[in-house]
C-alpha cells in the first residue's frame, strides 16, 4: 500500500527569504525581495520544556545571524493569531530590508549553562 502525501501550503521559509552563505558567519537568512519596515518575518522558536534545550528552533532561527547593528527585532510573545496559546519568538523588521540583505537580530544565548536562556534572548533596540 502506498502511502498518500497531502499537499500543504507549509514551507521552511516564507517565500521573501532564502538561505545562503553569509559574510557573517556559515549560512544566514536573506532577503528576496524588499521587506519594509515592521515586516514579520516569522518566528524563530518555538519553547517546549520536553524538548532538551527547552525550546524548538525553527529554519529561521537556526539560520539568523547576530549582528550588533541588526536589521530585526525578536519579540518574545505567549499567543499566536492563527494558532492560540503559543509561546514563540517571531523576526520583525526593525527597518526596512532591501533585496539581497542578509537577515539579522543582535542576541545573546547561553542555553547549555542557564535553563532560563529565553530571558537572555536580547531583544534588539
């Protein structure tokens, strides 16, 4: 019997974004096209204390890179629009981005010594 693959709308990236090689460090997240400011670029993590580091990283945020002048902020929220109760970190423009710009948030993480790493996450000016 073969099984039946169901058609989804659901992409690793949002359509706007691709991964590449960065000038920063290994791959990180570019612009596709222009992305005014306060675009959301969609979220980065997703926190699940069943999960090892307390936490899912989604292709967005296993592929952003710090910058100490980011174009992004994160913003740590508990609730989604399409989805509820949900505590999850999203990208926002904090500029706008221009076509083949590279991705960035300025962030401190130190998940293997400090369980409580997502209050480190520093949220960009």
């Amino acid at each position: 019997m073969t099984a039946m693959i169901k058609k989804t709308s659901w992409r690793p990236l949002p359509d706007f974004l691709t991964i590449k090689e960065s000038k920063i460090e290994g791959l990180g997240v570019f612009a596709k096209r222009d992305l005014p400011e306060g675009s959301d670029l969609g979220i980065s993590h997703i926190f699940d204390e069943r999960f090892p580091d307390g936490y899912i990283r989604l292709p967005l945020g296993g592929f952003i890179n710090h910058h100490e002048i980011p174009n992004c902020n994160a913003i740590l929220l508990d609730q989604d629009q399409q989805m509820g109760e949900l505590r999850h970190i999203r990208i926002q423009a904090k500029k706008t981005i221009t076509k083949g710009q590279e991705i960035t948030i300025r962030y401190i993480i130190n998940q293997l010594e400090d369980p409580n790493w997502e209050f480190e996450y520093e949220i960009s000016q």
